[in-house]
C-alpha cells in the first residue's frame, strides 16, 4: 500500500473507490471538502475545520448504521477508529477556536492520509462484506 498523493490531482482518487456506491461517494465528498478548506484563508478556516467535523461525523454515523444493520463482526473496532479520529479533530478545533490555528492546518495536512489508510483497510473489509450481504439476499 502507498501513502502517496498526486496533490495535482486532488485528494480523492479513483483507486480509492470501493464498489459501494454510498460510500463512495460519501468518501469522495469528504475528501473534495477537506481539499476546500485546506485552501480556506485564516478567517475562514475555523469554520471551514468546525463544518468538516460535522460532516465526518454524519458520515461515520451512517456506516455505523450500515455495520449495525449487516451485524458486522468488526464494528467494536472500527467504530473506535472513527472515535478516535472525531475526539482528535474536535480537540484540535478547539485549540483553533484558542487561536492556534496552525494545529488545524497541520491536522488538516494529514487527514488525506489518514482517509487513505482507513478506506484502503477498515471501510475495504467493510464494503467486502457488504458485497457478500447483497449476494446473499440476491441468491
Ligand atoms: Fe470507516
Ligand atoms: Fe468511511
């Protein structure tokens, strides 16, 4: 697995995409809204920071659903690394609403690679066993 990224060509990639329509889509769309803020200037970007939380958290909560409704064996653990990913973005808001805004954009710098990781493994081996529901209810 690579942890690069053609910056050139935005965060998102197609070799990010899953097979899961949804999720998908939900990925790409954070990732197009991480690369809006990550360009928002000082004044903007605490809001910018504050309303990505916000949707990160939507978005978590919906596969949560998802792995609640497919009764996902690993939901314990992947639902404890979208927590640990939400408790680390609201403490770095809050140090931003503080004024140290550089501990945002510093955090803001890494989520690419943080999304990178957690969609190529967790969300990977959750969007396989969605697949094998679908099939299942289909056969
Ligand atoms: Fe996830
Ligand atoms: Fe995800």
């Amino acid at each position: 697995m690579t942890a690069s990224f053609d910056f050139r060509r935005g965060y998102w990639s197609p070799r990010m995409a899953l097979g899961q329509p949804g999720m998908d889509a939900a990925h790409r769309s954070l990732l197009e809204e991480l690369e809006r803020i990550s360009e928002l200037d000082d004044a903007q970007f605490v809001a910018g920071f504050e309303h990505f939380i916000a949707l990160v958290e939507a978005d978590f909560h919906e596969e949560e659903a998802v792995m609640e409704g497919i009764e996902y064996s690993a939901l314990p653990t992947h639902r404890e690394q979208h927590a640990r990913l939400l408790g680390y973005l609201r403490q770095t808001a809050s140090r931003m609403r503080e004024g140290d805004i550089a501990a945002g954009r510093e955090v803001t710098a890494l989520m690419p690679g943080w999304f990178e990781l957690h969609i190529e493994t967790m969300d990977g081996a959750l969007a396989m066993q969605c697949q094998y529901s679908q099939q299942r209810r289909i056969a």
